[in-house]
C-alpha cells in the first residue's frame, strides 16, 4: 500500500520537527507581536488584477487632467464631499469626462478612397459612466483612505457614497455625476443611452449547430486538433453550467475525477461517471473569508450520453486518453471501457498519474475562443454575431424555474437580483398570447420554442469569405503599399516584425469590413427574392470552399456526432466508443489507423449458428435490415427521392468522390460496386426501373437524367424537322400532341410530362435544377449579351424581331412574354454581373461568386 506521507505533509497536514514547547510559544508570541506594531497595514481593496489595473489607468488620465486644468486633485475631492450639489463641487469631473469623451478619437480604416477616418470610441453613456465608476474607486484608495486615516473621527464623512440614507434619498455624492451623464452630458454630445446589443441567449438548438458547424466546415474553419477539442470543450462548459469564462479558459486535471459505477437499473452493466469541479470567480475577498464554506468551487457529475455533440464525458476521457494521464496507463478507448473489474464493489475511482493532476487538461486563450467563436457562427450562416456571453444568458434561461432561485445562483455565480436585471434575453422567452387567451391563442409550444432559436433565421449558403479582387484593390491602396515598402526596405529584424504585424492587422480589418458588406448585401437580396417567391438558386452558387480538403477523420468525427433514429442502447455505447476512437485519431494524427476506423463505423456482422448474418443497411436513412429483400422493400419509401438527382451520402461522409445518382438502377449499381452488395437494393432495370419517354423518339430511358441528356443530344442534331408528334403522348396513349418548334416542345415537357424540367432560353439546353440551369446560361451565354440579340423563341414563332439589348432586358422580355417558362430569378445582383461582363470589368469565377 503506497504511503500517504511525504516530506512536507502527512494526509494533508504540514509536517513539523517535534512538539513546540511553552518556552517557545513565549518567544513566538514576543516576535509575532514586535513584527505586526511596525508592520504598516496595507488597507487598499481587494481587487482582480485587472480590475487594480484598469482603475490605475483611469488614476493617471485624472492626474494628467488636473496638471493640464491647473487642478488641484486632492483639493477637488473634498470639495465634491463638502458640496457634491454645486457646480464649483462637480465642475472638475464634469470637465475630465467630457475631455475624456472628446479626447477618445482614433484613426479607422474603411473601405472608401479616404483609406481612413478619425471617429470617436466612446458613443456610450454606460462607458462614461463605468469610466466615472473606476475614478470614483480609485479615489478612495489614493485619497479617500489617507483622509480618513488622517482625521478618524471625521472617518464617515470622507466617502463617495453612491447612495446616502442620511439625506433621506437613495442618490449619494457619486450618484450625482451618473445622473448628469445620463441626463444632460449624453443629448448634448450624443451619446447613446441605450444598449448597443440585443441581448440574446444561445438555446440548446443553437450550441447543437454551432459544434456540428466546427467539425463538418473544419476545412473552413482552421486550427490545430488540440484547438479544436479545447474550443468544443469550452463551449460545452459555457452552455452546461453559464460559467464565466475566465473560469472555464484552463481546466486542469484535477478538476476531474473519473469513475466506473454500476449502472442501477442494470447491474450487469457499467458507466463512466466524470465529476467536475469549477472555481468560482468576481467573488469579493470578503465574502471569501466569511462566508463560503465550500472553498468556492461548483461540482457536477456528468456521464456519457448518446447525443455524442454534447458529449463532455467522452472528450474529458479522450484528452486523458490521448496524453497519457491515467495512472492505469489506459493505451486505447477500448482499454477504458473494458479492463477496470468493479467485481463485489459498484465503484471504481480512476486516478490521474500524480505529475499530471495540476496539469491543463483544457487549455484556450480569450482571443483564440472570441477568433473561433465569430469564424464558427460566420461559417454556420448566422445573421449577427452574438457574443460568447450569450452562452451564460441561455444556460441561466435554462436553469430558470426548473432548479430553485439559490441553486441556479450558486451555480452561476450571481444574486437573484443581478439574473433579474442582467440575464434576461431581449425577447420574451414564452408566447404572451397564449398567457393571455389561454387554448383560444392555439398551442404553438414548438414554434415559440423554435424561435427562441438564433440559428433559425441562418443560411448556411451565405458568403464566409472576399474574392481575390478584393485582395487586389487592398493592395492597391496607399496604406498597404507604403507598409510593404516600409518591410522591403527595413532591415531591423524587431521594426520589421512590428511592420508585419501592423499589415497583417490592416488586413484582417479590411477583409472583415468588405466580408460585412457582402454579407449585408447578400441577406438584402435573398430576404427579398424569397419574399417575392422567387428562387435564390444564382446566389448558390458563390463558392465557400477555402481550397483545403476536409480531412477523412474530421469528417468522420462529424458523421458520429449525433445518434441515428433506430440506435439500441448497445449501438450508442459501441458508436460512442467509435467516437471518442475518432476524436482520439483526430488528435494524435494516427492517419495509418483511419482507414481501419473508417470500416469500423459500419455495423460488423453478426456471427449467429456459427453463421455470419451480414445485416443489410439502408445508405439513405442508415436503418439495418435482415437481408436484401427487406432492404429493397423498405427502398419503396425512397422512391420520390430519385426523381432528381443527389450526391451519395456515404461517398460524402467519407470525403471521397461523391457521384450523383441517375435513377434507381444506377443507384443500386453504384451501391453494389462501392459500397458492398448487400446494402445494394435488388432493382433490375427490366422489373422495377421507372420508366421515362422520350418526346422525339421511341427510347425509353430509366431516371429523369438520362432522359434530358438524351432529348438534348437530339436537340444538338442538325436532322431534326418540325412539326412532330409527341412520341411520348402516343406511347402513353394519350391524345396526340403536334410541336411546331423546339421551344414548343420545351413548353409541352415542362406543362405535361415533366414540370420539374428547366431549359434554357436561349439554346434550349435541358436541366434538372435550377442552380443546373444557371450555371449553365452563365458559364454559356455570357457573350451573348455583349451586343444586341433577339429572342430564338419569339423567331420561331413568326414575330416581329424585338432587340434585347443586355441581360436586364432578357429578364424583362422573358417576364412579360415568356412568363409560362419556369426559368431563373430576376436578380439584380444577376443583372449586374452580366453588365459588368460588357466591359470585360468581371470574369466568369466572379461572377459565379456575385450570383
């Protein structure tokens, strides 16, 4: 059994020499008294270090006013106290703050031809405010104490009080100025008295997108593995228990204990239980010392749970994992779960190796958590920029009436008062008309919970970066060129690197402020042509790609982070071993073994009667079934899903290449060649393929695909004559149909057979979609528009030729005359690249950009 004594302590109590006898008890006491009488007493306030930082900084601006003003610092002091109500009392601070306010003008970059502005930073009352609130706490420490030290028996009257029960009122001296700010320095200089942010919370839904975001765009969202796992770890804490974030930025091991525990309601099985201590912070030291008795730590047990994105437990265990830190040396995830023996006990602690427990196990920079935070929700498609705060406002909403008042305050840190007044969202979290009207208002339950949701309104296609033009128009500006001279011609390695850094910050400024504008720009125009009904199809097609492959393990981490519908209790707990096995990959970079855990992610077979039973699995909806009759029975429900093309969705989930399905028969034929036989549907193209006429000719082809591929090889033919029938219409036996032009098939396909279809106006070409169908007449027909054309259709038709001078023009002729044609938006931001195509100003990639 290993000693629990060491050199200095024996369990926990410090070790001394031998028994202190009474002669030595005397002297201690002579000495202890002697060194205390000559020992000043420091009485300045206990304050963070930050806080005594910020408040010193306020300190020497108030000083500098005074030599400036020709003030004496101490003197105006007591003038305040002795007359708070005069002017000659408050003139001195009402001067510095609005000095200050005036004096806080800083050069800002924008994107115009000015290259920069000088605005002022302070436009809050509340800062001005907060900056009085510092001034007033310094005082006290520089001057109020040494007054009162000074003159004790006058002790009361040298305090700026913020309120005074001696005058009857709740307004102090302090008070005073706050009132002035708010009342009459704010309209005549305008600043803002309102709060310059909606406060909102982050809901459960919004955590969910956000996590799922970091790991499936982890391509576009770039950091090392370690970063990655801390920042969802981070955030997992923020969204469980509100905690602040300087409590939650660096979390040791210590601050865990894992255990395995009998499972109460099936002792045949175990469970993971982490317990997690969190310090508490802004406590004031003396709270600290008379009141809390729990050392200021909040403790929660968490286990693992099947909803793997919210999985603390399992990234706990995976870090530990991954360096090592457990004193059983567990090598491997399975090791874990499988080799501790609870035997008789329902209880085994799994300890941490001494050296490690004061070691971070979590560790993130506040500016590498506020870079992660914005790049995520920027990539997620979110309209605003919530802050890292709104985490805290929703885990507190959580809480709210569900735990008692005292223990959501214990948890989070703050009075009842402070959560009235602080931690309320802007919108009211229930529906006021159903509290109103009862039944009669209708039961919305889901829809009120839904919109509470920040991610509700995202878009996930919105734009998440600039284009290389606007790279090069940044380059081109003085500033940037001045500073690249500035490097090329430095030779000082230090200036040189303070050179580079001022750039890069420039940089980074510029692209966020012309990303805002595209953004703003973007939501303007979709928010409009959905209103209007419209499809938004051209503006799909700006790339989010930022040129870096997503990473097979990231993207399998993504596909195990949430349960499918139909997994058993057994699945979770083998899929949650598979996903601490892939975050495990991610962090250590073991690239030879992802191959193996890849295959791994199928279920395994089965071994029944000595028999293996190789289940079939649906690759659409991931459901198993018993054989591959059951699984082309089940295929009957997917059938609508064929009647556009789609990526496969197990080739996507893997990263490999994606092909898209051309119909049933071809589905099942690339499931059989990829992805194994038995997940193949037992579709013959003779029994069970759909069947799909051609309109020219006798052929019929087996997906919708096939089919336009084929009429548009027909219309590519120079042998085609006009007037025809329908071949279709007679095949089906319906009246027969004459089509005197091409555009008078093109209308008959898209009214009769297939209403999906889209064609071009201009050559006819056939597509499926509608994104098809714009990346088609951009990338075709951008020429075209360079000189004045008439419309093939009118032609045909026998119609007067009418000039169509420019894209704007097509859309309105197309609009007004055409308007059965199921074609494309009339975007203005479509327009617009087209128009810029005429003086050659815009090129095809950026034009698919701008649409």
């Amino acid at each position: 059994m290993p000693s629990t004594c060491n050199a200095d302590r024996v369990r926990g109590k410090k070790v001394h020499a031998g028994p202190i006898t009474a002669t030595e008890k005397k002297a201690k006491s002579r000495e202890y008294t002697t060194v205390y009488q000559t020992q000043e007493i420091d009485v300045s306030p206990f304050v963070a270090p930050s806080t005594a930082k910020a408040r010193n900084k306020i300190w020497g601006e108030w000083l500098q006013h005074c030599e400036d003003a020709s003030t004496e610092s101490v003197s105006a002091w007591t003038m305040f106290l002795r007359n708070s109500q005069s002017s000659e009392g408050q003139a001195p601070f009402r001067a510095f703050l609005r000095t200050y306010v005036e004096s806080s003008v800083k050069k800002t970059l924008v994107l115009g031809p000015e290259e920069f502005v000088y605005v002022r930073t302070v436009d809050m009352a509340f800062t001005v405010q907060e900056v009085w609130r510092r001034l007033v706490a310094a005082a006290e420490n520089h001057v109020m104490s040494a007054l009162r030290q000074q003159y004790p028996s006058e002790a009361s009257t040298w305090r700026l009080r913020w309120m005074s029960k001696e005058e009857g009122k709740k307004e102090g001296p302090a008070f005073r100025i706050v009132q002035w700010i708010f009342q009459e320095l704010a309209p005549e200089i305008g600043l803002c008295t309102d709060p310059s942010y909606r406060k909102i919370e982050m809901t459960s839904t919004d955590v969910d997108v956000i996590l799922t975001t970091l790991w499936s765009e982890s391509h576009n969202i770039p950091c090392d593995p370690d970063t990655r796992v801390d920042f969802h770890a981070f955030i997992l804490f923020a969204a469980i228990g509100g905690f602040r974030r300087g409590t939650i930025l660096k979390v040791k091991y210590n601050q865990f204990r894992v255990a395995v525990v009998r499972d109460p309601e099936d002792r045949s099985r175990r469970k993971i239980v982490v317990t997690i201590t969190i310090k508490r912070n802004k406590i004031k030291e003396t709270a600290k010392t008379t009141r809390l008795r729990n050392g200021g730590y909040i403790g929660f047990s968490i286990t693992l749970v099947p909803y793997r994105v919210f999985c603390l437990a399992s990234l706990i265990i995976t870090r530990a994992i991954q360096r090592n830190a457990f004193e059983a040396e567990f090598k491997t995830i399975d090791e874990i779960f499988d080799q501790p023996d609870l035997e008789e006990s329902d209880f085994v602690p799994l300890k941490w190796k001494p050296d490690f427990a004061p070691k971070t196990a979590f560790s993130i920079s506040s500016s590498t958590a506020d870079t992660l935070w914005y790049l995520v929700l920027l990539v997620a498609g979110l309209r605003e920029a919530a802050r890292l705060y709104s985490l805290r406002v929703g885990a507190g909403a959580r809480m709210d009436g569900v735990i008692s008042d005292a223990l959501r305050n214990y948890v989070m840190s703050h009075s009842t008062g402070v959560f009235e007044s602080s931690y309320q969202g802007h919108d009211v979290r229930k529906s006021l008309m159903e509290l109103a009207f009862g039944t009669r208002a209708g039961k919305e339950e889901l829809l009120f919970e839904r919109l509470r949701d920040t991610s509700l309104s995202r878009d996930p296609n919105a734009p998440i970066r600039i284009s290389p033009e606007d790279e090069q128009r940044f380059e081109s500006r003085n500033d940037i060129r001045q500073l690249r001279s500035a490097i090329a011609t430095t030779h000082d390695r230090g200036e040189k690197n303070k050179l580079r850094a001022s750039l890069q910050s420039n940089l980074t400024t510029l692209r966020r402020l012309r990303l805002e504008e595209i953004r703003a720009e973007y939501f303007k125009h979709v928010d409009f042509m959905r209103a209007k009904g419209l499809s938004t199809a051209m503006y799909g097609l700006s790339s989010r790609n930022s040129g870096v492959l997503k990473t097979p393990i990231a993207v399998m981490v993504t596909s195990l982070l949430k349960p499918s519908a139909n997994e058993s209790v057994a699945d979770r707990d083998l899929m949650t071993r598979r996903y601490m096995k892939a975050v495990l990959g991610f962090l250590t970079d073991s690239t030879t073994n992802n191959e193996k855990l890849l295959i791994s992610t199928v279920p395994s077979p089965k071994v029944i009667d000595g028999k293996i039973n190789e289940k079939s699995r649906c690759l659409l909806c991931k459901k198993t079934f018993c054989d591959r009759s059951a699984l082309t029975r089940h295929y009957n429900g997917h059938i609508a899903l064929f009647d556009q093309p789609f990526p496969c969705p197990e080739c996507d989930s893997y990263s490999t290449t994606a092909i898209d399905s051309l119909g049933r028969a071809e589905w099942s034929n690339h499931v059989e060649r990829t992805h194994g036989r038995r997940n193949a549907p037992n579709w013959s193209q003779s029994k069970n393929s759909e069947s799909f006429g051609c309109l020219i000719c006798s052929s019929t082809h087996t997906s919708f695909t096939a089919l336009i591929g084929h009429i548009n090889r027909h219309n590519g033919s120079s042998q085609q004559t006009w007037p025809m029938s329908c071949a279709e219409c007679v095949r089906m036996g319906k009246p027969e149909v004459k089509l005197g032009s091409l555009w008078s098939l093109l209308e008959h396909l898209q009214v009769i057979h297939i209403p999906s279809a889209k064609f071009c106006g201009l050559c006819g070409h056939i597509c499926s979609t509608s994104s098809g169908l714009t990346r088609h007449f951009t990338l075709k027909h951008k020429k075209d528009f360079e000189t004045p054309l008439s419309c093939p259709a009118c032609n045909d038709a026998g119609e007067k030729p009418m000039e169509i001078d420019g894209f704007a023009a097509w859309q309105s002729h197309v609009s007004c005359d055409h308007s059965s044609w199921n074609l494309y938006s009339t975007s203005p931001k479509v327009v617009e690249s087209f128009e810029m195509y005429k003086d050659g100003s815009l090129s095809t990639t950026k034009s698919l950009a701008l649409c």
